[in-house]
C-alpha cells in the first residue's frame, strides 16, 4: 500500500511544536569551490604522493564530518516532535471505507477524525456514548462482578424495582425511614429545625421546606438559602389518604395524635413567598436564622457542612422568601408538633416525587424511575466501577506510562528555549512533586459498602447516599475532595500537583493488546502531558527569563493561525497545552517501530504511526465537555472546525502554524 513519507523521513517546512532551538535544518551537499591561479610547477614522486594522501585525507574528513551531521540531525529528530502529517493517507481512505462513510479525509480532517452527525451512513459511534454502552454493561454484571460496591449497588436496584409504589404504601415506609435516620422527636426548636433541614440535604440529598446549596456554584464557596420544595395545597384534595397514612406512621413513631386535617390546615397559614425579593450576603459562621443561635449554627456546619464542603465562607439569602420568618414559625413550641409533621412529610413527598410522576399520587400502580441518575447513588456507582476496570495489573501500567510521560516532559523542557535556562534539576524537581490518583484512589474505592435490604428501599436508598457522604467526607481528610471522578468525562483532571484519573479514562484503554502501550499513549499519554506541561507553565517560581519566554509562547496562540482561539482564553490554554503533549507523547513512541504496517482488521493495514493519529484523534474528538464550562476553567471546544489545526494538518489556506517551546 503506498505510504507517504512522515516527519521522521522528511523535515516539514513548519510543524505544529517543537522543542528547543531550530531543529529542522536543510541539509546541502557540502562542496568546495577553488581555482587557483597560481604557476603550476613540476613535482616529484614523493609530492605527488603527499598530494594524493592529502587528497584522500579530506575526502575521508569530509565524509566523516557529514556523517557526524547527518547522525546529529537524526538524533536530534528522533528525540523531538514531529507531527507526521495525518492528512491524505492511504490507510485513512481504507478506514473511510470500513466505517462506511462518504466522508473524505483529504477535505475535512474534522469530520473523519471525529465522525460527526454531518454524514447519516457513518456507522460511528461517538466515544461518550461508547463509554456510556460500557458503563451500562458494568451495571447489568455487577452482581456478577468481583466488586461489594456493585453488589450493594444492584441490591439497591433492584429493591427500587421491587418496591411497592403505590402512594399509600412507600409514603409510610419513607416517613418511618426519614424519622429514624434525621432522629425527629415531637419538639423541636428553631436549630433543630434548621439542623434537620441541613442534615437531609446534604447527607440523603432529600428535598426539604428550606435548601441550602446552590447547583449552579461551582467553586463551592457559598450556600444559598432559598425555599426549597413546598407541599402543594391541592393534595388535600387529590391525595388525602396520602396525607392519612403519612400522619399515622408520624403518630406512631412518636406517640402523639396528629390529624392530616389540622396539619393542612397549618400548611395554608405558613408564611408566603413574596416574589419581590433581594439577597443578602453574610459571613456563613453567622446565623442566617434570627431565631438559631450563632453558635448553634456553627455546629450545624462543623457536623454537616464542613465535612464535605470545607472551602464554604458565605452565605447568600434570599429576604422575600421569608426563610427566617419559616424556622421561627416551625420552631414555636405553640405550633408542635403540628409543625414537626408538616417538616417530615414535606420531605417525604419530595423524594416521592423524585421516583413517580407528581401525578402518581392518584394511581393504583404507579411506576418509578430507578436509573442511576434518579437514585442519585454517584459515589457508590464510581466506587463500582473503579474496583472492576482498575485491577492492579492495569494500574502498574498507567503508572509506566506515566514514568514515561514525566520524563519526557522533564526532558523536553530541559532542552527547551522556554526552561532550558532553569536547568534541569528543578524541573525534575518540579515534576517529581506531582502526584498520581489513579481510579480507586479517586472513588475511595476500599469504603466499606452500605449494608442494603432487598425488602426496605426507602432504608437503603438513606444507607447509599449516607454512604456518599462519608466518601466526600474522606476525600476533604485527604484532600483530594477538588477532584471529581466525573465517569463520564474520560480526561485526567489536576488540581495543584495532583493528577486524578477517573475510572471512564480505563474503559477507552487497550489493556489486552500486546501493543497496548502504543494504543494507550496516544490517549492517556496526551492527558497527562498535558497537566505536566500545564503545570510547569502555571508556577510562578520561575526566573524572569522564563516568565517572558512563557508568555512568548502563549502570544503565538493568538496570531492569525489560530484564530479560533483568539475569542476563548480556555481554548487557547487547551491548544497550547495540547501541542506540546502531542509532541512529547510523540517522542516516547518507539521510533524504530512507527512506520510498522499493523493490520487493524481484516481489509485493513495501518502504519503504527497513523494508528497513534487515529487514536489521538478519537480521543480528541466527541461529544466531551468539562461540566461548568467558564472561561477560566481548562475546557476545550473540541468540535471545533479549525480542529485540524492542534493536529498541524494543512489548513484550508494551505499553511502550517507553528509554536516554539
């Protein structure tokens, strides 16, 4: 199959990275030009002689210097990047074929490499959702699978399946589970209440009257508290019953006498929302409550709060909700335990309806939802996952390649004219300092898993989430508690110098090949230089010299060949890392086996090297975005048209772009 030639044969007249000073040098024919005028004189034998071995002496140094050259060059090519140029390949079109695809290559790298919805015959199948289908058969073996969590998670499952959704039934058996656990007594004070309140949402991640954390506050900063979820009046009318059986199980659990009337009756006299409202900002060590004690606060938050948010310092109130006006009103010794009541089945009817339709209330056999995003059982899932994909085996060769990656990055930047003056002891030492969490570490995978009854699902559902928050609760005491596992974002993340792989990275890993490193570098290889270069650019410790000579290299991702960059501080961030993992992971693959034909199935051959671009490629490409994308988070629009351009394939103007480290 004809090949074109790739940078290792040939030197490209611009690439997209490289290290160090001017790697690529024309090679002319060294020759030398003399026409000497002098007279001409006879000569003897012995001169003559002595002309000859002269003659024969500067054509063996002329040879030898050249070798020196040329074995110079390619030293220096072997341990540099080159990006071979993936465009137009031979192999490429034979892919196109297999994938059925009309998409060509050769016109838009974009869309051949990432397989967009553009063609409706592509038989591709995007890399989130090939994750998705791997995830998915996890959770259909788990109780076949060597892993508690799973079996604990299947448990759960399966309880929820088996349940008995009629309202009547699981309203009763989720207000005996929410009272035991919260431990609800018929008085309760103000910082009861508020405890309570607390105390459900964010260890069983139940609704309750009051809420206090805001979804949309990423940097964990801030707890917001607003009216949370609110028994409609209507219930009284289209599901007293449920309202009957709730109050019941509430009487006798406690041994009072409470009627469902009386408690409706006190729910239409609560205090009303008004929509004309403003917030207040306040330090969150001072009560937001007028009637809960500063102190009791502060109590609340070192045994609820603190544990799995440590970083929270305000809090933001919303006045026109009348929060404060609410615990105080519930808090009166005067209106319990009434009150007391309407706090436990507000909630309860809450989770009801995170499972069942709101409309189910009415229905003699409703039924529940109980994917895993309903169950909302994050932690135990990830824990599952992390004790089946990370086996020892596969970790011990994630950590190789990390080796591999943290010394090439080392000594690239060694040699580089952007820290090469740093000298490459510090670098080292730099680099040294990062630290590795690989999926069970990440997930706390070694927690001893909740104790789930197949016949009590309210019980087991509180077990599950109570066991998240012992996790999060752990990763705070090791400090990892930054580094979300996000399953379904197959990318390493880095907080500081600490490098998190998340179990999702595992499962687009070739573990079973005996090629597997040359499979894998291209994926986690890239991710993890990435970080490494990342960190390197991000310290401040670094001379002056260096400081500019950063800045240098980020300038250049704002010149015109990298216009799509210009208008995202992330994206441009994102392309100047990526170029440099492109380039170093490129030079830990073994360069005696990259122009090796590997067949990749049973029409197609492929070079080793463009295996190494596909995979990058892929790993590159899809539907595969960071949560909370801000302008100065590391996100990457990686569906971009300009895509080719991270590669250094020809753009549409023909031109190469090119960035020195």
């Amino acid at each position: 199959m004809k090949y074109r030639s790739t940078a290792l044969e040939r030197c490209p007249s611009m690439s997209l990275c490289w290290f160090g000073r001017d790697r690529c040098t024309s090679m002319r024919s060294f020759s030398a030009s003399s026409s000497p005028q002098d007279d001409v004189k006879p000569k003897t034998k012995a001169s003559d002689s002595l002309i000859v071995w002269t003659y024969f002496a500067i054509v063996f140094c002329a040879v030898l210097l050249t070798v020196i050259v040329v074995l110079g060059i390619t030293k220096k090519d072997a341990a540099t990047i080159r990006t071979p140029d993936f465009c137009c390949a031979d192999e490429a079109l034979a892919l196109v074929e297999r994938h059925n695809t009309s998409l060509d290559p050769c016109s838009d790298f974009h869309a051949y490499a990432c397989m967009r919805a553009v063609d409706v015959n592509s038989t591709y199948l995007s890399r989130l959702f090939r994750i998705h289908l791997h995830q998915v058969n996890l959770e259909l073996r788990a109780d076949s699978l060597d892993s508690p969590s799973g079996r604990a998670f299947v448990a759960l499952r399966r309880s929820c399946a088996k349940q008995n959704w009629n309202a009547e039934v699981t309203l009763v058996n989720f207000t005996s589970a929410i009272m035991k656990a919260a431990g609800v007594s018929a008085r309760m004070d103000p910082a009861d209440v508020a405890r309570f309140l607390v105390l459900v949402e964010f260890r069983y991640k139940l609704p309750g009257l009051v809420t206090f954390r805001d979804k949309e506050n990423s940097a964990r900063t801030s707890l917001v508290v607003r009216r949370g979820h609110w028994i409609p009046s209507t219930l009284n009318i289209s599901c007293f019953r449920c309202i009957s059986s709730m109050i019941a199980a509430f009487n006798t659990l406690l041994n009072v006498d409470v009627s469902a009337s009386e408690v409706m009756s006190f729910n239409e006299k609560m205090p009303a929302e008004n929509t004309d409202y403003s917030t207040t900002n306040r330090s969150v060590s001072e009560s937001p409550f007028a009637s809960v004690a500063s102190d009791a606060w502060r109590n609340i938050l070192k045994d609820l709060v603190y544990p799995v948010l440590p970083g929270v310092k305000y809090i933001i109130q919303e006045t026109g909700s009348h929060v404060d006006t609410l615990i105080a009103h519930i808090g009166t010794p005067a209106n319990q335990p009434l009150a007391v009541a309407l706090l436990v089945i507000n909630t309860v009817l809450g989770v009801y309806q995170e499972f069942v339709d709101s409309n189910a209330l009415s229905w003699v056999r409703p039924r529940a939802d109980c994917s895993s995003l309903v169950l909302r059982v994050n932690e135990l899932l990830e824990s599952f996952e992390a004790q089946v994909v990370a086996t020892p085996e596969r970790d011990d060769h994630v950590r190789d390649i990390f080796r591999r990656i943290r010394q090439a990055v080392a000594t690239d930047a060694s040699s580089s004219s952007t820290f090469g003056k740093e000298g490459s002891q510090r670098i080292n030492d730099a680099l040294n300092s990062m630290q590795l969490l690989l999926p069970g570490n990440v997930t706390i995978a070694d927690a001893p898993p909740p104790n789930i009854v197949p016949s009590d699902f309210p019980s087991g559902l509180l077990a599950a989430r109570s066991f998240g928050f012992e996790v999060q609760r752990t990763k705070v005491q090791r400090k990892i508690n930054d580094l979300d596992p996000q399953s379904y974002v197959p990318d390493v993340s880095r907080r500081g110098n600490v490098l998190c792989i998340p179990s999702s990275v595992y499962l687009t890993l070739n573990f079973e090949s005996t090629h597997r490193l040359s499979l894998n570098l291209p994926v986690v290889g890239v991710q993890l230089a990435r970080e490494l270069w990342s960190f390197l650019f991000e310290r401040s410790s670094w001379a002056d010299e260096t400081t500019k000579n950063i800045e240098r290299y980020r300038l250049c991702f704002e010149s015109s060949h990298f216009s799509w960059t210009t208008n995202s501080t992330a994206r441009r961030r994102r392309a100047q890392m990526i170029a440099a993992a492109v380039a170093t992971t490129v030079g830990v693959v073994e360069k005696s086996d990259w122009l090796e034909m590997k067949r990749v199935s049973a029409s197609v051959r492929m070079s080793r090297g463009r295996l190494f671009y596909l995979a990058l490629a892929d790993s590159l490409c899809g539907d595969v975005f960071r949560p909370s994308a801000q302008e100065d988070v590391d996100t990457f629009a990686r569906n971009t048209p300009d895509f080719s351009a991270v590669f250094g394939c020809a753009a549409v103007n023909g031109s190469r772009s090119s960035c020195r480290v």
